[in-house]
C-alpha cells in the first residue's frame, strides 16, 4: 500500500492499556510454554497496532510540524505513550520472570530477554510524568527548529534550505551563510538552553528516582547497551584520539591546500573543492529513479527492495519550511513497509542521505521478510548504523548516475568527510558523559566544556572571530543532543564496521557484499559480538581495529 493511502486512526488509549493489562494477567496464570507462546503473538499484534498508528502519525506531523490535526496527534502521544510503554514493561516483566521462560527463549531468542532486562531497568510506573514532560520538550525542541526563519539570499530559509550556502563555492557567501547560520542560533540560544537544561534536569531526576547517580547509567540502558560499558566506550573514545585526530589533522592539511588558502576557517568545513562540493544533477525526484536503477544493478535483493520503495511511494525527501530537520528510517509492521524520511536540498547530502537510509531500510526490508519474529527485525544502533554506513560505500560505484562527470570528486568528497567526521562523533560523546556526569545545567559552564573538548578532538577548528561559536555555542546545533542522549557514538563505532567492509570490497566486492546481506538478515535475532561475527567483522572497541581499518586502507 502506498504511504499516502494508509488510513490513520488513534490509538484508543483505554482499550490498548485494557489489551495490555488482560495479556500480562494471562501470562502469570499461563501453564505451559506453548500457552506463552501464544499469548505472545497477541502480544505483538496489540504492540504492532500501537506502534503503526504512532509512527504514521509522527511521519505526518514531521513533514509539516505546523499541521494542527496531526500536532495534536503528537501532544496525545507525547502524554500516552509513557504509559502504555510503562504497561507494555509490565507484560514483559511478568514474560521475564515466567517459569516457562526457557521454552521462550527458543521461540523469540536470548536477546529478546537481554531486550527485556534493559527495558525493565529504565522503566518504572513512578517516573511516567517525567517521561511525559520530556517527550513534551522534545517536541517543543522539534517545533523550534523546524520553524527558523533566516533570511538569506533574498529569501526566508530553513536550516536545511540555507545548507547549500554553508558549504557553496564562493567564499564570501559561505561567509555571509555562517553568520546568518550563527545569528540564528544565538537568537534561540536562549530558548535551547532552556529546553536543554530542563532535559537535563528531568533526565537526571528519572535517573535518581530508580536508583541510578546520574542518567548516564540509564541511557545506557534505554539505546538497549548490553554488551559493552562506558568504561568500553571511554577507551573507543581514547582510540579515536590517536588515531582519527592526527589523521583528520593531516587531511584538512591538504584540503586547505587544495583550497589555496592560508588558513582554514569554520566556513570551509565540509568543502572539499576550491570550486565547490559536486552538487547531484536533476531533481529531487530524478535522485530516487537514480537510486531505483543504481540498487537494480547493485544485486537482485536491492532491486526487489527499492522497486518495493519506489512503488508504495515509502519517501518524504524533499526539503520544505516546517518540516522537521534531519534524516531518519521507521518501519510499519503491518504494511511491512520501511519509510525514509529526509530533507533534500541539492547538496551531495542529498544522495548520501538516501543511501545511509537506505541501509537501514533494506536490513529492516530483509529481517522483517528473513526472520519474522517481531523481536529480531531490529538490532542495536551499533549494528544499525553498519546497515546504513556500509551500504554508502557499497554504492560508490554508481556515483555517475547522480554526479555525472562529477562522480570521482564526489567519491572523494563523500571518503573525506566520512572520515574526518570521527572526532567530532567522539567529541559529542565525551560532552554529554560530561553534562550528565558533572550535572553541567550551567549555559555558560556548557559552552566552556563544549569549547574545551573542541580543542582535543577538533584541535584545527578556528572560529575566525566568531564569538558566539568560538566560545563554544557549537554544540546547540546538535539535534541528537536534545532527542536521543548517547545515541551519537553509535555512528563513530559502526564507522569501523563499514570502513571494514570498504577494505574488503577493493579485495573482493562479492564476498563483501556476501557478508553484509549475511549481518542484514540477520537483523536483531542474536547478540552484538555474534552478529559482527556473522557479519566477518572484528570488534571495533578491541585495542587496535581502528587503527588497522584505516592501516588496510591504506591511509595511514
Ligand atoms: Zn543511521
């Protein structure tokens, strides 16, 4: 069924709580595993329901945020969906603790009940209000955002429609976009921090009221972490230090030279190439017939999957005002239909947006079809995002189709900036271990530990005079700072993951891409070190991957 035509209703939050209460109360009288199992599948039918009605909602409200029908829509989620969440732990609680446990873990797999375990600890009845007072900040934040008004260029852009102008060609506008760009921000500057500091404060406090120090610990276990610690993720970070922060250094060396300027500034971040970053050639809706044909010729398995897109018409790409900011991929269950959701803008963004979410929206198009046990379609961000990264570089070589004779600068640009943004990922990282660590609800006192964290991940970063950012106002642009804490790092590990595969596609493309279709069906049904074993991939927190990704490529 085409996007467009799938019917919306809300979500009865009476009757779904009522579904919910009448299932956890079977399975605590349920008498044998099969009984279980088959409360299960009801289980997932009231679950699969619930989440499509949300998830068609939230599309909706996202491509225009200033729809009144489906804004209210979110405000009704925003104060449901803590307690249906909070009733859904409950049945999973009660699956958790069922003497017929073992015959279940046959069923849905161990991960499901590691799954569970994290659910459990990061949800309880007496933090619901909070929950729901942060969702409503979210969206507060989202609705800021997506409505920026900046002039520029004789008109009144958004942030994703003044993109081009940030990393276009001539110098003085870039200039001119910055400081519109920063102008924007120090005008809201207030209004975030005040959403962030409230954030903070909530997220700590729902920390505090399950027994945790500080939310960190809890955020660990709302991404769902369950293989690897903090501890793990401070010596990634430290890794990222030696090996990406000289490397990265070394390439803006060279991009400044080949800029011919006598120094770098902030507003040459991101362009490659003194006459400018390879803009795609057509439209908007030429990019995707681009993709159709690129993932025909790419294998039988992307060609049924994106001609599967193309028809149901599972896309809002396309830049408008009032539509929320950034690029992501959800999935409908019923329809088992994945959808993609972007902002295109005319820069080579574009295209690595539709690859990156593509990954993703092909894993979910292939576990969903592969193992169609709700709890293993998806897997944790850090297998995830290989899904989406691996799949960028698997596409390099269809770069034509949308670059023309642009398409080797385009490579280039695109292995440039993948790299280069390694430090910044762990720089996000190690700020927000430090704002909810150091309980930093300070405005000030955060742009201080943003401004000193600036200088060891992203040492050749000169603000060239403006104040605002160059004293550390940088970090408010960061959306996934405000919607989902922690969650950054995820990118910088599975980094690792899909430079691997780079490496090994230059050696054999077919034995790479046997291996990454291998890790995609698999989806989320077995546990993180398994799945990277599936996948033919080392372990990127081991001492050493990260140097040797980048030693197998030849790059340092
Ligand atoms: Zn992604």
């Amino acid at each position: 069924m085409k996007f467009k035509e799938m019917p919306y209703k809300r979500v009865d939050y009476d009757k779904t709580a009522e579904q919910f209460k009448t299932l956890t109360k079977r399975v605590k009288e349920a008498k044998s595993g099969e009984e279980l199992w088959e409360i299960h599948q009801e289980y997932y039918k009231v679950y699969q329901n619930m989440m499509d009605s949300m998830t068609i909602a939230e599309i909706r409200h996202d491509g225009n945020t200033a729809d009144p029908f489906y804004a209210a829509e979110k405000d009704y989620y925003d104060e449901t969906a803590p307690m249906l969440s909070s009733l859904a732990t409950d049945y999973q609680r009660a699956l958790y603790e069922s003497p017929y446990r073992s015959f279940m873990e046959e069923k849905i797999g161990k991960v499901a009940f590691a799954t569970m375990d994290n659910a459990i600890k990061s949800m309880d009845e007496s933090i619901i209000g909070l929950m729901q007072e942060e969702n409503a900040l979210t969206t507060q934040y989202n609705k800021l955002i997506a409505s920026a008004k900046i002039p520029f260029d004789g008109q009144v852009c958004n942030l994703s429609l003044l993109r081009p102008y940030l990393t276009g060609n001539d110098r003085t506008v870039r200039r001119q976009a910055w400081k519109a760009y920063s102008d924007y921000f120090m005008t809201v500057a207030d209004e975030l921090d005040d959403i962030y500091d409230k954030l903070v404060k909530n997220r700590t406090a729902q920390a505090k009221a399950m027994g945790y120090d500080n939310y960190i610990q809890l955020g660990y276990y709302r991404m769902n972490r369950n293989s690897y610690d903090r501890n793990d993720v401070e010596n990634f970070r430290r890794q990222v230090k030696e090996v990406f922060v000289p490397f990265a250094e070394r390439v803006h060396e060279i991009r400044r030279k080949r800029l011919g300027l006598e120094k770098l500034s902030y507003i040459d971040n991101e362009v490659y190439f003194k006459e400018g970053n390879p803009d795609p050639v057509g439209t908007a809706q030429e990019i995707l017939e681009s993709g159709q044909k690129m993932y025909a010729e790419l294998s039988p398995e992307t060609k049924e999957f994106f001609d599967f897109m193309m028809e149901n018409e599972l896309f809002d790409v396309f830049g408008r005002k009032d539509k929320k900011q950034g690029g992501y991929m959800t999935y409908l269950y019923q329809y088992h239909s994945p959808f993609i959701f972007a902002n295109f803008n005319g820069t080579n963004a574009d295209v690595n947006v539709l690859t990156h979410e593509a990954g993703h929206a092909f894993e979910a198009y292939t576990a969903s079809r592969n193992i169609p046990v709700l709890s293993q379609t998806f897997s944790t961000a850090e297998i995830s995002e290989i899904h989406s990264m691996a799949m960028e570089y698997f596409t390099l070589p269809w770069m034509h189709l949308f670059f023309g004779e642009n398409a080797e600068k385009q490579k280039k640009a695109y292995l440039w900036d993948s790299l280069e943004a390694m430090p910044y990922m762990a720089c996000v990282d190690e700020f927000q271990h430090r704002v909810y660590a150091e309980n930093l609800t300070d405005a000030m006192e955060r742009r201080k530990v943003w401004h000193e964290l600036e200088k060891i991940y992203l040492p050749w970063r000169d603000y060239d005079g403006n104040e605002f950012l160059g004293q550390g106002g940088f970090w408010m642009q960061k959306q996934h700072l405000f919607m989902c804490p922690f969650y950054y790092i995820d990118y910088a590990v599975s980094r690792v993951g899909a430079l691997e595969y780079y490496g090994k596609m230059q050696e054999d493309l077919e034995s790479a891409w046997k291996d990454y279709y291998a890790l995609c069906r698999q989806g989320g049904s077995k546990g993180y070190h398994e799945l990277l074993r599936i996948g033919n991939l080392s372990d990127p927190f081991k001492e050493g991957t990260i140097y040797n990704a980048l030693k197998k490529l030849n790059l340092i």
